[in-house]
C-alpha cells in the first residue's frame, strides 16, 4: 500500500508531507479498532526478538531513529507499527523553530535525503509531558514502548554553556525516559560539532553522569557520533566511553560528505541520510566494537533501506538497529522485514 502511495506523497514538500502522513496516522490510531489493526498488517510479537540492552528489555531490536517524532507526538503509533522502540527528539531546553524552510531535501536517485533542520522542536517540557501521557494512557498489564530522549542545546546557547542545556533536558526528561542520548553530532546547529572533541565532550558526560541517580534509579547514557571522524577521533570515542562510564553508542548521526551524489539537490547543505551512510555508518560500528572489544553496546543507524542493511550492522557488533531514512523511502513493512530476518540468523 505505501509502495502504491509513494509516488504521490513523493510530489511534495518533504516537511510538509511529514506533517500530513503522520497527523493522518494519529486520526487513524484513534479510530475504534485502528490500533488493533496497524498491529496486526504490522507489529511483531514474537519473543525471540527481545533483547536485553544497558539493562533494558526491547521487544524487538528495531528502533525508530531521533528526527522523526521530535516531539513525542507518536509513540503509540510508532509502537502500533512494529518498532521496538522509539527516540524522540532532539528535544532542547527551550522550544526553537529550526532553521529556514525550504530545510529537507530528498534526492530519490540515491535513495537518500538532506536535511538541515535545526532542533526544530517545542521544548523539553511539552515533550516530557507528552511522554508521561503516553505512560498514563497504557491499560493495566501493557507493556510500555522503551523510549528514549535524544538531548541538545539550543542554538542560540554558545558552547561554554552547552552543558547547562544538557543538564537542563536531561533533570527534566529524566522521570519519563528509559535511556538519554547525547547529541552533539548533527551538522545543522553552527558550532555544536566541535562538541565531540574530547575535553569539552568528556565535560558533558561526566557532568551528566555525577547527576545519573534519582531514588536509586540510574538512565543508561548514549553518545550519539558522526559518520566523519577519524580512526583516532573514534580510538578517543572509545576511550571516553570507558573513562565516563556511560552505557554506548549510536552509529552514526547524518554526513557532511556529500560523495558520489547523482540527484538535483545534492548541493544543498546539511546533514545527507540514507544509501549513501550504508557503507561509513557499517564501518565506524565495525570499528568500534573492533577497537573496544565489544565492551560497550552499539545502536547502529544509517542508510538501513533493507533487511540486509540491518543484519549487517547486527554482525558488524550493533546490538540494535533504528530506520529514519529507509523507513521513508520503503515503508512501515520494512520493520517486520527486519525483524522476520533477524529471525533466520
């Protein structure tokens, strides 16, 4: 069905047409019996997809990437889809429009997009509120979605203060999420990558990290990483995993690199996603693992448009996987793609 859809929807504005599928997904979810149905063309039940990571329970190992639901408007609906888990965000202290639209770019002959977004979202707070709606709205017995909260700065916050911004999401997210991500990798917010150098990145992690308990409950931490550095930047990634203590990694965020492009918009700037990650976003897990010694968890992200895709970053060391990109270009059907796969190991 969505194969058949795509063509038109792919006519359009892709910002715009975000908005359009996903508001018809919700009026679709609210009607009698809508849910029941989305999970029975979609979901997954199957216990021997779940697994056990930093400590928490997945129902199957497919995740829905930050960017998509940067408000936590959609958990149940991603959740109703066959994901087993949702990131929402990147959300930042303050609500902030992003920047100038015309911001997302498709470029269908490399099955790829590029955006250049900005933390477009409504803040912290209505996030958190959302997310604990969504916890109150379960039925006795349901097995809440693991979701979790990829975190920034605001744009208008400079980098010596960037670490009160990551307090300030992660004190307020904390009773609602089940794990933290921080993102310090896109490409579309001016300076916020010169965060991932080690002294200022190990500052925020281990800030976080003296504030990572509340009642006796601690929230796993992930650092989110480009696909653009350096065998000796990720030997520091490594590194500063193992001296923050924090729980993994997710590889990779959007490039900067923009090579072999064939389409229209290959030009524009921002982040690029899809096809053209399939390759660099493998080797950093890879990498990693190799390196680390499989000593800390990987999420792999980045150019997943198949079943296959997926199954190579589970062998390149990730232990769970998250579609944005290829879920927008070959559907919701790819999830249960990748989880009957992963079934056949």
């Amino acid at each position: 069905m969505y194969q058949l859809l795509k063509p038109l929807l792919f006519q359009f504005d892709p910002e715009n047409v975000h908005y359009f599928v996903t508001r018809n997904l919700q009026r679709f979810n609210r009607f009698p019996g809508g849910p029941a149905l989305s999970k029975a063309i979609w979901g997954s039940s199957d216990k021997r997809l779940e697994r056990v990571v930093f400590g928490l329970k997945f129902k199957n190992p497919v995740g829905l990437a930050a960017g998509f639901d940067k408000n936590a408007e959609l958990i149940s609906e991603m959740g109703n889809l066959g994901f087993g888990f949702v990131e929402v965000g990147t959300v930042t202290p303050l609500p902030q429009p992003g920047n100038d639209k015309p911001r997302m770019f498709r470029l269908p002959a490399d099955g790829a997009l590029i955006n250049r977004m900005g933390f477009n979202n409504h803040g912290v707070d209505i996030a958190a509120e959302r997310i604990a709606a969504y916890r109150k709205s379960l039925k006795p017995g349901q097995q809440a979605l693991i979701v979790g909260g990829n975190i920034g700065k605001n744009k208008v916050t400079p980098n010596e203060d960037a670490v009160n911004d990551y307090i300030k999401c992660f004190d307020r997210l904390f009773d609602v999420v089940d794990y933290f991500v921080v993102n310090v990798s896109s490409p579309n917010t001016p300076g916020l990558r010169e965060l991932q150098e080690k002294e200022p990145l190990m500052h925020i992690l281990n800030t976080l990290q003296q504030r990572n308990s509340k009642n006796g409950i601690s929230r796993p931490i992930l650092l989110k990483i480009a696909p653009d550095l350096t065998n000796e930047q990720l030997n520091d990634i490594a590194d500063i995993v193992k001296q923050t203590g924090i729980a993994g990694i997710i590889a990779t965020n959007t490039t900067i690199s923009r090579e072999g492009l064939t389409s229209a918009h290959k030009g524009e700037t921002g982040g690029l996603s899809g096809r053209p990650l399939t390759k660099r976003s493998t080797e950093v897990i890879s990498y990693l693992h190799r390196v680390s010694g499989g000593s800390f968890p990987i999420i792999g992200v980045g150019g997943i448009h198949s079943a296959e895709d997926a199954v190579e970053k589970l062998n390149a060391g990730a232990s769970l996987v998250q579609l944005y990109t290829g879920f927008i270009y070959e559907g919701p059907g790819l999830i249960g793609r990748i989880n009957k796969r992963i079934l056949q190991r």
